[in-house]
C-alpha cells in the first residue's frame, strides 16, 4: 500500500489559504475551525489516490491540481460557515493557483 504524502507543500497551500481567508474576514473571530483544515487535506489526499499507479515511489504525493480544490474547498466552506462572501478566484490567486 503506497499512502498519500503530505509534504511541506501542501502544508504551504493550507497555511497560505488559512492566511488569505483570515484577511477577508470582517473581525477577529473565526467562524470554524481546524477541522476544516483537516479535511482540505483529507480531500487532497483522495484526489491523489487516483495517481496510484503513475509513481514508482513508496507513497503518492499530493499533486498541484489536488491542492488546489482542497484550497478551494477550504475556502467556501470557511465562505458559508463565516457567512463572508469570500472571492474564490482572488484567493486562490494569491495562494499561487
């Protein structure tokens, strides 16, 4: 069995999506929590699997377009559960997609 790797990059995607997210917010509360960081990641590691057989390595990495709807899945579910309307496109723009 060969498990999703979750490397410093995507650590990077999540924290700079976290960051951006945090800076549309109108107040200092954060309307959800870490659990939601949690599954970004989950998400991105079940769209990874799909790359099973394409690597010879002992684990899967996380690719780019695996990150990138687990940052845009981070950011509309933190959208609904702040109630912010939230600019997808900008936001992950400035995360690097």
């Amino acid at each position: 069995a060969k498990p999703p790797m979750i490397t410093k990059d995507m650590l990077d995607t999540i924290k700079k999506t976290r960051e951006s997210i945090l800076e549309h917010l109108p107040n200092e509360s954060v309307p959800f929590s870490a659990r939601l960081e949690d599954r970004s990641i989950r998400l991105a590691s079940a769209l990874s699997l799909i790359e099973f057989f394409q690597t010879s390595e002992d684990f899967i990495p996380i690719s780019k377009y695996a990150q990138r709807y687990a940052a845009q899945f981070y950011i509309e579910e933190a959208a609904v559960r702040s109630g912010v309307e939230l600019n997808v496109e900008d936001i992950l723009n400035k995360v690097g997609f």
